[in-house]
C-alpha cells in the first residue's frame, strides 16, 4: 500500500520534474508572457493590428532581424551597440554606388569588416565590448555623415528598389522573407553547428571554454561578424524599400533591437538564451508598436513604452530578481553577518 | 581571496602597481602612457594649437572654449562617479541634461528661479535613484538600463514640452548669468572649477568616495567589508545626476533657451573626456582633476577641428578613435602588467 502510494508519487513528481526541468531551460518565459499581455491588450483595444497583419509584419521584421544578429553576439555575454551605425553606414555605402548589385555586395562588406574591427579591439585588445562598440557606434556615425555629406543619399536605381517593396505572395514581402531567412539560418548555426553551439560554452564560462579546447577568440570573431553582417543585411533592406539611405538611420532601431532580444530571455553575461526567444520578443514589441501607432499614440509615448519594456527586461532577469531577493535578505540580517560565498578559492 | 578586508584588497592593488617597476621596457613605457599620457597629450596639443591653428589664441576663442568646455566638463567630473565604481557609464546623462534645461527655463518663466531649480532637483534625483537601484540592487547591466531611461527621459520630456523651443526672458538673471563672464572666464567655467574641487573632495576625502572607488575595484570585498553596495551605487548615480543637472542650469543660461534635444552627444564626449584623462572603464582608478585635464582635451581638440574647418562627422570619427585608442592603451598596459 505504502509502497505503491509511493511508487504513484514518485512517478508524479518524476513527471511534474521533467516538465519542470524543461520549462527552466527555457529561457523565452517572459518573452512569452510579455507576448501573451500584448497580444490580450491588443484584441481588446485594438483589434485592427490583427487584420492589418501585413503590416505588423513588416514591422516584426524591421525590428528583429537586427535583433537576430545581437542575439549570436549576446549569447557569448558580449554586446554590440554598434548595429544601428552599421546599418546607417551600410545603406550609404550602398546608395553610393552606382551599380546596384556592387552596392549590395560593398555594403555587405561592410558589415563584415565592421564585425571583425569590432572583434578585434574586445578579443585581441581585450576592451570590454560595450566601451568598444560604443566607440564604433560614434566613429560608423561619424563616416556616414562624412560619406553622404550629412544628407540622405538617394538609390540611383530606384525601380529595383520599388520592385523590391512590393509584396511577392499574398502579405509577404521580400523583407519578411529575408527576416525567416536569418532567423532560419542563425537558429541552426546555434543549435545544430558546432561552432555555434560553442557560443553559450563562450558565454556561459569563457575559462571553461577555452580550458576544453574551444578557440574563444575565434568564436568572439564569428559572433561579432554575425551581428555586423545582420545589420549591414538590414541597412540593405531598409535602403532599398525606401530608396533612399539616411545617415542617422538605425536610432530607434538600436533600442527597439536591444529590447527584443533582452526580453527573449538573452542573458547579458552571455551562456543562456535563444533565437526563438528574440522572435518572441520582436513579435512583442513590433505588435505593440503597430497598436500603439493606429490606435493614434504619439511617438514620444511610443518611446516610454518600449524604453520602460526594456527597463523592466533588465531587471527582471531571474538572476537579477535572485541578487534582489539576496540583498533584501541580508538587509534583514543586518550588517553583523555578511553572507559568504562559498569558502574555498 | 574572500578573507581578505577591504583594505587588503586596496593594499594589494597599490602593491602591485609599485611591482611594475620590474617590468620590461615595453610594458613600463605602456603603464605610463596609461597613467601620465594625458598630461603630455594635452600639452602638446594645446602647444599645437597655438602655434599652427590661426585665432586659436586669441581672447574670443578661448573665451568660446571655456564657454563650451563648461557644461561638458560639469557633465563629466560627475559621471566620472559611475565610471570610478566600475559601471561604464550613464548614457542617460543626454536626457538629464535636456529635462533639466527645459524645467529650469519653463519652470523659471512661470513661477521663479528657486522654485525651478527645485524642481529639476527632484527630477534629478529621480534619474539617479532609479539607474542606482536598477544598477545597485537589480545588478542589471549599466549601459542598457540607462539606455532605456534615457528613452523614457526624452520621452516623457518630449511629450510634456512638445517638442518646442523655451526662451527665457532676454533680460532675465539667467541671461545675465550665462553671458557675464570675468575677463575671458565666463561664469559657467567657474561653476566647473568649482564643481570639480567639490567631487574630487568627495571622492578623494569622504567615506563615499572610499566607497565608490573600492567598489570599482572589487566589489565582493566592498560587500564583505560590510557596506551597503547598493546605496553606494545609487550614490554615484545621483551625483551624476545632480552634475547633469547643473549641467543643463548653465547650457541654458548660455543660450537663453532650452529644448528637448540640449543634450545630445554629450554623453559620449563626456566618456571620451573622462577615458582620455586615464579614469579606468574597468574600475577603481582615475580622479576628478583627471577628468578636469580630458575636458580640456577634448574641447581643444574639438575647436581645432572646427577652426580648421573640418566637420561634424570627421569630429565624431575623431572622438569614437580617440575614445577606443584611450581604453586600447588602458587595456594594453593591463595586460602587460598582469604577465
């Protein structure tokens, strides 16, 4: 009797464990939450977003295909602020170049060679990246002022530009598809490659890493040049659906694609993440956008709204909540008896 | 290491750095450019500017160079707190700087000039209490929390103000304030001398400022030696803030107006300043008059590029280089002495 009443309770929690020990791995829960709010706000207050798909697509896109590319960069605990320069400077760099296809391919370049110089200072130099890439993000700024003579520089070809717009099958435009692309492509390089599965080896214990053998810095290159060459892909794509490429593109971009990517659940000392989560995120805060736009909100309210997600984000993180929680705790204690970590080492 | 006290830890770190005189050439030479660079850079420059750059010398201009060195320099003798206690930086500075420039103006027009300083006051403190508790207590990673505060900043900013210019009144004691100026020395540089001597007492000679540089340089011990690391946080925070502020008071009165975008780019020439003068981005190590000797620095090197006629985006290349050359050097010399 006993031993059956047992046996039963041993396979429930041995159930309820596994769940749970799934569910812990994941790392999309306040994403998936966030969504769940949004999506339950939006029906009910602006159910519009949900017929106007297309564009709540697009703006999915905008915001998470950068954020896709941070994401490979956050995994390893680095950051990339320099994604919003990159994508300003990319699209000048193509605008500037007569011939479309070389434009494309130069601005790729670019993003490249942005990703390996960013690359360079935090693995060979050792800066931390957040100092490094600020740096990039003024100085890529800076040229692409100097380049288009601080005005936006026009496409050349813009029929190729206009055709690129438009919408192939139904709602799906090119830059949708670009976007499922990336996300495709990035989520198997990180869950299925070798080398991309060592991004959270990178990110979770770099000594670790490089004790099993991992080529860290080799990895750090990988990841920045991911990030660079995904924004320098949006630059492109912004360029050519409004033929045009600003200078100062990419501002509202940088925070929209932080915050995306933060609230997926991408820990930002590196180890623990996934792309799934960025989607999430960016499905988030792009429907939030679209809603707050047709429901008629001024840009500025928009700015409060995404800038206080991404607060929240960041201090919602359960590590965070856990140092909160240690610190209360030893308030309470009191300062006789500061709680010591460990003992050895 | 967790047994060791605070003062261990300090110790220790000085020890080390006498420990560097054993070092070979290469590594010597790079610890001194890390440490003293800043002070042979400046002259040089400045040695530069006199003789090659036309007008650089004369009274106008350098009464021009303090003029805008002023509200830069307030801005980054206070983030040089936050940068000290080893958390990068306060992006947010660009929105506590414009909501204070804009409620001194407003505020100042409707009602006076104590009620408005009052209330950027509290605005202040309200920007560095909630970085400072993110930062302090949440352990939430520096530069995205005041990333996402300075969106909210200029959100709301831009929301209540509208987006429009406030003139003060041509005549009023904030105009008079902002163009009086005692031989070349306009009143705003004497805030800025006076502000620095004030941080660096309070960093170099209070409990505080102990506490914010030996949180820089190890936290764990900070927290060990039985101090509320959080508040110390908050602390740096707000006398960012509280600089900032001051800041936006003497932008305002320089131009006799303020709108919601006063603060753009200053926080990055502020780091640059701040980075340039030796303050360390890991932590621990720099001063106030060091950050006083990057201000002078950057705003030379500022006005030769605008005396030369070189333009706004070669300027920003030049800061984002300088900024990235400064903390290569820092990085550099800490590796080498770490071997």
């Amino acid at each position: 009797m006993t031993q059956t009443m047992q046996l039963g309770k041993v396979a429930d929690q041995s159930f309820v464990g596994r769940v749970r020990t799934t569910l812990a791995r994941r790392t999309e829960g306040r994403g998936v939450a966030l969504l769940t709010v949004i999506l339950i706000g939006v029906a009910f207050f602006e159910p519009l977003v949900f017929t106007a798909y297309q564009v709540s697509l697009g703006r999915i896109a905008l915001i998470g295909i950068v954020a896709l590319g941070l994401t490979a960069v956050i995994l390893m605990g680095e950051l990339d602020l320099s994604v919003a320069s990159t994508l300003a400077l990319s699209g000048v760099v193509m605008a500037l170049i007569p011939d479309i296809w070389v434009g494309i391919l130069a601005a790729l370049a670019t993003g490249l060679v942005v990703g390996l110089i960013n690359a360079f200072f935090v693995a060979v130099v050792g800066i931390n990246s957040f100092i490094a890439t600020l740096g990039s993000l003024f100085a890529l700024r800076g040229i692409a002022f100097v380049l288009s003579d601080e005005a936006p520089v026009s496409l050349e070809n813009k029929d190729a530009g206009i055709a690129f717009g438009m919408p192939l099958v139904g709602p799906i435009t090119p830059r949708i598809i670009f976007f499922i692309l990336v996300f495709i492509a990035i989520q198997l390089f990180v869950s299925r490659v070798r080398s991309g599965r060592e991004f959270f080896a990178v990110g979770g214990n770099r000594q670790a890493a490089y004790d099993a053998g991992i080529p860290v810095k080799r990895r750090i290159f990988t990841g920045f040049m991911i990030s660079g060459f995904v924004s320098a892909l949006a630059g492109v794509i912004n360029t050519l659906e409004r033929t045009t490429a600003d200078p100062t593109a990419g501002s509202t971009v940088l925070l929209a694609s932080f915050a995306a990517a933060i609230i997926g659940g991408n820990y930002l000392k590196g180890g623990r993440g996934s792309i799934v989560g960025t989607l999430i995120g960016a499905a988030s805060l792009g429907i939030l956008q679209v809603a707050l736009t047709l429901s008629g909100v001024q840009v500025p309210i928009q700015q409060i709204f995404i800038g206080g997600i991404l607060l929240l984000a960041v201090t919602t993180d359960p590590a965070n909540l856990r140092a909160v929680l240690g610190s209360v705790k030893s308030l309470r204690v009191g300062r006789a008896k500061p709680q010591v970590p460990g003992s050895g080492s | 290491m967790v047994k060791e006290t605070l003062t261990e830890q300090i110790a220790l770190s000085e020890v080390e750095a006498k420990s560097e005189k054993q070092q070979p050439k290469q590594a010597r030479w790079l610890t001194w450019a890390a440490e003293n660079g800043i002070f042979v850079f400046t002259a040089i420059l400045v040695v530069f500017a006199v003789v090659f750059i036309d007008g650089f010398a004369s009274l106008i201009n350098i009464a021009d160079v303090l003029h805008r060195a002023a509200p830069l320099g307030i801005v980054a003798v206070g983030m040089t707190f936050v940068v000290i206690s080893g958390n990068y930086l306060d992006l947010s500075v660009v929105a506590q700087i414009a909501t204070s420039a804009v409620i001194f103006v407003a505020v100042s027009n409707e009602y006076n000039i104590p009620i408005a300083m009052l209330a950027a006051l509290v605005a202040a403190l309200f920007y560095g209490v909630v970085n400072g508790v993110a930062v302090g207590y949440f352990k939430a990673n520096a530069v995205i929390v005041t990333l996402s505060t300075t969106y909210i900043g200029l959100g709301l900013l831009r929301f209540f103000s509208g987006g429009s210019i406030f003139f003060g009144p041509p005549d009023g004691p904030i105009a008079t304030f902002g163009s009086s100026k005692i031989g070349p020395v306009p009143y705003s540089a004497i805030v800025l001398v006076i502000m620095a001597i004030l941080l660096q007492v309070l960093l170099t000679r209070t409990n505080f400022g102990f506490l914010v540089r030996s949180f820089g340089v190890n936290e764990n011990a900070t927290r060990l030696g039985g101090s509320n690391t959080g508040l110390v946080i908050i602390g740096a925070f707000v006398v960012t803030a509280v600089a900032a502020m001051i800041a936006g008071f003497v932008m305002a009165a320089f131009s006799n107006t303020a709108v919601s975008n006063d603060g753009l780019g200053y926080e990055f020439r502020a780091l640059a300043a701040i980075i340039v003068g030796g303050t360390s981005v890991f932590g621990g190590r720099g001063s106030v008059l060091r950050t006083l000797l990057g201000v002078i620095f950057v705003s030379v090197l500022t006005n030769i590029l605008v005396l030369s006629g070189i333009g706004f985006g070669y300027q920003q290349v030049a800061l984002g280089l300088l900024i990235v050359l400064a903390v290569s050097i820092d990085a550099l010399a800490r590796k080498v002495s770490q071997r």
